[in-house]
C-alpha cells in the first residue's frame, strides 16, 4: 500500500488506529510519519528497520525478533524510544546477524528454530513449510548460544 493510500485511510476511516508499515522503504515510512494524523498511531514491521525507524519517529513495533532474543529486543526498543539511541544502537549491533538468520530462509521458519534451541516449542512446520537447512539450523543453535551466553554475563554483571 502506498503512503499517499496509508495518509488517506487514515484521514478518511475513523476506526483505523494505525498501521504497521513493513514496506522496508524508508522513504515511504517518513512520508507517513511526516504526514500522518496526529492521533494515528505507526509502527515498525520489519526487525531490522526497529530502530531506525523509531529514530524516525515511529511509536513502536510489531516483532518475531522479540520471541528470539526478548530481553536485547526489548532493551532495544525501550531505549529507541526514549530518544537513547546511542545505547540501543550498541545492542541492535549485537542483534543484527540475528535478524539475517532469523529470515534468510523463510519465515516462520527462523523463529521456530530459535524457540526449539529454546526449549519452549518442537522444530515442526505442516506443508508447505518447511524447517530450515540443516547449514542455518547450525548457525541458529551457535548463534543462540552466543545470546544466552551474552545473557548470563549480563546477569552477573
């Protein structure tokens, strides 16, 4: 949906609230954002995009990182939107090849594969979707074990 659509809905529909933009257009989010009603709430679909976009001025975000790496997500997030971007920049750092193996395949793939190496559910996808390569699964599990390493230091510092 373009940004002139979003703004007309928005002006024009009472019971639209917001929006998740998703686009990964940056150009386009700032249009909306730059011309939204005042009460019109925008927030951020895409992982990578979070903090930037908030930057911009987006009032928060709809996440499948948070369910993999909650507590660094939600720092993250928390910090943008206070305006401390210099410390949510430090740990969207340490997210970013997160986010790529989180979606390099497909999604809801990725995040299934980072909750099993969590525990919390069974790796099983019904057709047509499948798990991920077992080369990415590889990485889901160092890649995770890196997180709850980073975690625990965290906890003891």
């Amino acid at each position: 949906m373009t940004a002139d659509t979003t703004i007309r809905l928005a002006n024009e529909v009472d019971n639209i609230a917001g929006t998740k933009e998703a686009s990964g257009d940056m150009a386009q989010c700032m249009q909306i954002l730059r011309d939204r009603p005042e009460d019109f709430l925008v927030v951020s679909g895409d992982d990578a995009l979070a903090l930037p976009q908030i930057a911009c001025g987006m009032d928060g975000v709809i996440s499948v990182a948070a369910n993999c790496f909650p507590k660094k997500f939600t720092d993250m997030v928390r910090l943008s939107l206070r305006g401390e971007f210099a410390a949510a920049k430090k740990i969207n750092d340490s997210l970013i090849d997160g986010y790529e193996i989180l979606f390099a395949e497909n999604n809801p793939a990725g995040v299934k594969a980072f909750l099993a190496e969590a525990g919390l559910i069974s790796n099983y996808l019904r057709l047509p979707l499948t798990p991920l390569s077992s080369e990415l699964h590889e990485r889901v599990k160092e890649y995770y074990e890196e997180y709850v390493t980073s975690q625990l230091k965290a906890v003891k510092s």
